[in-house]
C-alpha cells in the first residue's frame, strides 16, 4: 500500500530566506519539496530470459528524492532541486502500481 503524500507539481521559487541565505526560523523551507524513500518493484527487459519464471518478482529497489509530483499512475522524485526557481533535474518517475511503501524523510508543511 502507498502512503499519499498529497504534493503538487510545482517549482520550487525563492523567497526572502533563499535571496538573503538565512534559513527559515523552523528550519524547514516550504518551496522545497519533500525528501522521500521510496521502495518500489523494479520494471524490467530482458531478451535473453529464458522463462517468465525466472524473474526477480521481490527485487525490491529504494530511491531517495525530492517529491516533486504525484497522481493516481506516478510519483516523480527530482534529485535536484535548482535555485532561483528553475525547476528540478533528475526526474525519476515511478508508476503507483509498483511501489511498495513511501516514506517522508524530511519535515515538511
């Protein structure tokens, strides 16, 4: 089962705390997105499988980024998150369906 954590597609956009380098008073800053784990069942292509049977159906796989997008068929996880409000890099995007469990690694609002 999925933990929904509800986060918009959005770009992370520079405030007073990113302009002057100060960190916000909690620490936590709201136009970064969240840092997640997510465990998923890694997709697979192999034309050298002799048999269906011989797949690795628990390879379980662990990605860790910034939750920059979810909908009912992917979470995308950037691993960068650019200044000045650019956008992200390093987009992973992993169909629902395969994960497993996600798990919030950082605070966020």
């Amino acid at each position: 089962m999925v933990a929904t954590i509800d986060v918009e597609h959005r770009r992370a956009h520079p405030d007073a705390h990113a302009r002057t380098g100060a960190p916000p008073a909690d620490g936590v800053d709201p136009h970064v997105p969240p840092l997640v784990l997510v465990e998923w069942h890694d997709a697979w292509f192999d034309f050298d499988l002799p048999a269906a049977d011989q797949r690795r159906a628990d390879y379980l796989v662990r990605t860790v980024g910034f939750l920059v997008a979810e909908d009912p068929r992917f979470l995308s996880l950037a691993q960068e998150v650019l200044p000045e409000g650019e956008g992200f890099r390093a987009v992973t995007h992993i169909p629902v369906a395969i994960v497993e469990r996600v798990e919030r690694l950082s605070p966020h609002p």
